[in-house]
C-alpha cells in the first residue's frame, strides 16, 4: 500500500477586511435591492441609513386606513440581511462623502471607507411647495409665478 505524504495546503478563507468594500447610502428599494444582490458574495457591503428599518411605502395606505399594522409594513433592515455574513448595516445620518479619499462621513463624526459606494437615498416629495394657500417662498396668494402644472416660485 503506498501512502502519500503530500498535502494539500489548506484554503484560506479571506478575512471579512480584507475584501472590496461596498458602501450603500440608503435601505430603500434601491439599498436593500442592491446589498440582496451582493449578498453571500467575497466582498463586505456595508448598508447605511437613518432609519433602521426599511419601510415597504406600497402598502402604507392600508396602514393608514387600518387594514394592516404599522409592522406589516415596516422590517428592520439587520432582520433583512441576518443570513448574509457579508452584509452590515450601520444606523446613521451621512454629512458628506470624501471621493478623493474614499471615505464616509457620518453626523456623529466616524468614518466608512469603501472601495465602491453606491448612492441609493431615494426621493422627497415637496407636496406643499406651491400647492398651500400661501405660497411658501414669496408669501402671496395665490402664488403669482405658478403655471398649469402647478409648479411656482420655489
């Protein structure tokens, strides 16, 4: 019987730091569609967002008109991505984003880096812009500059 003395040297996992680093401002559709396709990949994806939850806005209507509770609608992002071991998410408020330096600064003043950084914030409303009885930014009534669509002086 002939035994073999070579071995084969043993696989060394990654270490969690030493992969390419994906920053994702937002847990929106965007943020949470982005880090489920990066998810159980050989790179770290950070989430970060103000709010630790991700809000499902389809169905709020039916929170509003008492057909499904507030927690229906609404799932912590960290619940989300409890199975990945690359995905983590950090709760905070983005001030600004150094590119020269690859770098993400948060309010409370720490910083992300990142190797690729995805903007995924999403979009505000301003409904009361010009639609009020006043207009907010000139004060008349009605607003003088506000044209068919119903855009103004804002």
């Amino acid at each position: 019987m002939l035994v073999s003395t070579w071995r084969t040297p043993p696989i060394r996992a990654r270490t969690l730091a030493s992969r390419a680093h994906v920053v994702i401002i937002g847990g929106g559709f965007a943020g949470v569609a982005v880090a489920k396709g990066l998810s159980d990949r050989d790179i770290r994806v950070t989430i970060i967002d103000q709010h630790n939850f991700h809000t499902f806005v389809p169905l709020l209507y039916q929170v509003a008109t008492a057909g499904l509770e507030p927690a229906d609608v609404a799932f912590p992002i960290r619940t989300i991505f409890g199975h990945a071991k690359n995905v983590r998410f950090r709760h905070g408020r983005v001030r600004s984003v150094d590119q020269s330096r690859n770098l993400v600064v948060l309010g409370d003043g720490s910083q992300i880096d990142y190797d690729h950084l995805v903007v995924a914030t999403g979009a505000t409303a301003a409904f009361s812009a010009c639609r009020a009885r006043r207009c907010s930014p000139c004060r008349s009534t009605p607003c003088p500059t506000r044209d068919d669509s119903g855009i103004g002086c804002s």
